[in-house]
C-alpha cells in the first residue's frame, strides 16, 4: 500500500491542524499529525520514525483517512453503547477488593481478575470481560488526573521543573527479538547462564529532554532514594522538582515519605492513573534502550552490558539536550 496521500484540498488540511491544535485525546493526536506528515510529502518510514510508531500504524491510518476520511481518525469503539462500569458497578468493585475472597464464599485468600469478574456479575448482575478488570479507576477520574498532569507541563511555574520518572530492568540474560539473518538460517542468541540484574531509576525532564539515572542491584526504596538525591543536586537552583511516576510501592513506602520531609518540599510526586504507561514519557526511552542495548545482546558479564547501556543513555541525554536527530552507533 502507498501511504502517501494525493489528490487533498489545502483547505482540508488546514481543518485537519486546526482540529488537531483542539483535540486532547494521545492517540488520536497521533492518528492526525500521521495524515498531516502524509500531506506534507513525507514518506510512510519518515512518518513513522518522526511519531515513533511502526510504519504498518502509518498505513493502517492512511487506509481509514482514505476511507471515512477525518472521522476515520476517532475510535469508532466509543459508539459502542454505554459503559457496564457506572458508579453503582464500581462502588461495589471497591467494597469487594477492601475484602477477601473467603467473605464471599470462594476458598482462597487473595483476589484474581477472573475471581473478581464470577463476584461482580453476582452481585451487580454485569459481566464483564476478565481484561477490563485492570484499572479500577472510573473514566472521569483517570482523565482528571491525566488533565491535572498535563496542565502542570504546559503551565510550569518559573524556576520549576517536570520530570517523568520510571525503573527499568537489566537482564544479563538477553532479550531475545527481531532480527535480520540470512534466509534458511538462524542467529544465535548467547545466553551466559546464571542471570544477573541491574536497575536504573531514571527522570526525562518533559521541557530540555535532560536525562538523569542512577543504578542499583536491588529494584527497592533506597534506589528511588538515590535518584531523589541526585536530582537534588542536579537541579539545585529549582524551587520545586516535580516527578510524574507511577504507583510502584517503592514510590510510596514511609522510607520515601521520611525522606521527602528532609528534601523540604523541594520535590513533589504527581501519581499517574493504574496502568498508564503511555502517560509516562520515559518508557519510550526504557523501549529504545531495549532496542539498542539489550535485546540479542553478546556481553559476556553484567559489567560489560552495563557500560553498553551507560553509553546509550549518554549519548541520548546528549542528542536530547543539542537536538540532533534520532539514530545510535556504537564505537568500534
């Protein structure tokens, strides 16, 4: 399929960036500034390098565009009907979980996902799909507080900063992915053995790209605690550091919270909603690294892949802080 998009008035694509300067839905966004990309002469892989999505996404859109033309943008998955999950549905999902399965007659002593669809569709007479039961916040709520998110980004205060912080795990152990090989043969993937595992927790900073990282053997409190210090030292003249992040309990244990008292309020935690990730800018980068670094990787040790990663994350730091474009070679 040709991804390049002919034969469009001017004037359709000036609504198409007018619309696209209202619209406040991510993936949506995306699904316009791809056609945009298009129209702009930009060839499918150009397109998808640019966005960071696969280039079969970039075709899928342009096929839809061609289609139902802009409404071909939207997800036609909200037209579906009213959601199953009211306030009277998630009340009760709530009262249930606060409880143990044994207090609803089911002999086992921590909750599942399918465990607690057979309880709400006998209590509440709703059945819903076992992948549905993986945010327990309601629509409204979680798109408050991913408003409330971007807002403190576009309306930063003077002398602040917004960070977007997340771990990631090194494995000696490669991950093993896509690769190219001579046809009727395959790649080996060494794998050393006994595993090892490193952590870093890192921050992107959401305006100057800054990177900033620490490393640790232990994926606990203290290694957050690290991260915390280093970025305030890093960011010494900052009045406030604020950190968007996730819900892992390392982020919220009482070591944490005595330790944010001692930093003065100098840093602020801005949770996002349960399962997220896509709100949290530095998993593409955690993405990439994989990507670069770890999968199908030949290190002999841990210490080896480790300054592999170091060098990656170096050299992105650099690449975001003077723009220069996208693209990793190691030194030989």
């Amino acid at each position: 399929m040709i991804a390049i998009l002919t034969g469009v008035r001017f004037a359709v694509k000036e609504k198409l960036c007018k619309h696209l300067r209202r619209c406040r839905e991510a993936a949506v966004r995306v699904r316009y500034l791809i056609i945009i990309n298009l129209l702009n002469h930009r060839s499918a892989a150009q397109t998808a390098e640019v966005l960071g999505v696969h280039s079969t996404t970039v075709y899928r859109v342009a096929h839809r565009f061609r289609i139902h033309e802009e409404w071909g943008l939207w997800d036609a998955r909200e037209d579906n009907g009213e959601s199953k999950l009211d306030e009277c549905f998630l009340n009760t999902l709530y009262r249930v979980v606060r409880g143990t399965p044994a207090h609803y007659g089911w002999r086992r002593p921590s909750w599942t996902r399918e465990l607690l669809v057979l309880t709400l569709a006998r209590l509440t007479g709703v059945r819903i799909h076992v992948t549905t039961m993986n945010c327990p916040w309601g629509k409204t709520a979680k798109t408050r507080r991913l408003n409330a998110i971007r807002r403190l980004v576009t309306t930063l205060p003077r002398g602040e900063v917004v960070l977007y912080e997340d771990e990631v795990d090194i494995h000696l152990n490669p991950k093993v992915g896509w690769d190219w090989m001579v046809c009727g043969q395959q790649k080996e993937v060494v794998t050393p053995g006994q595993n090892q595992k490193r952590y870093l927790a890192g921050t992107l900073d959401a305006h100057s790209g800054q990177l900033v990282w620490v490393e640790g053997e232990r994926k606990a409190s203290a290694l957050f605690i690290a991260l915390l210090e280093r970025l305030v030292r890093t960011y010494r003249h900052a009045l406030v550091i604020h950190l968007i992040l996730d819900n892992f309990r390392i982020h919220d244990s009482k070591i944490v919270a005595a330790a944010l008292l001692g930093f003065g309020g100098r840093i602020c935690l801005h949770f996002l909603p349960p399962y997220c990730p896509y709100a949290n800018k530095i998993e593409r980068l955690w993405a990439d690294l994989h990507a670069n670094v770890t999968r199908n990787h030949r290190s002999p040790d841990i210490d080896s892949l480790m300054r592999e990663v170091h060098a990656y994350l170096n050299h992105r730091s650099w690449r975001n802080l003077v723009g220069r474009p996208s693209g990793y070679v190691l030194a030989a």
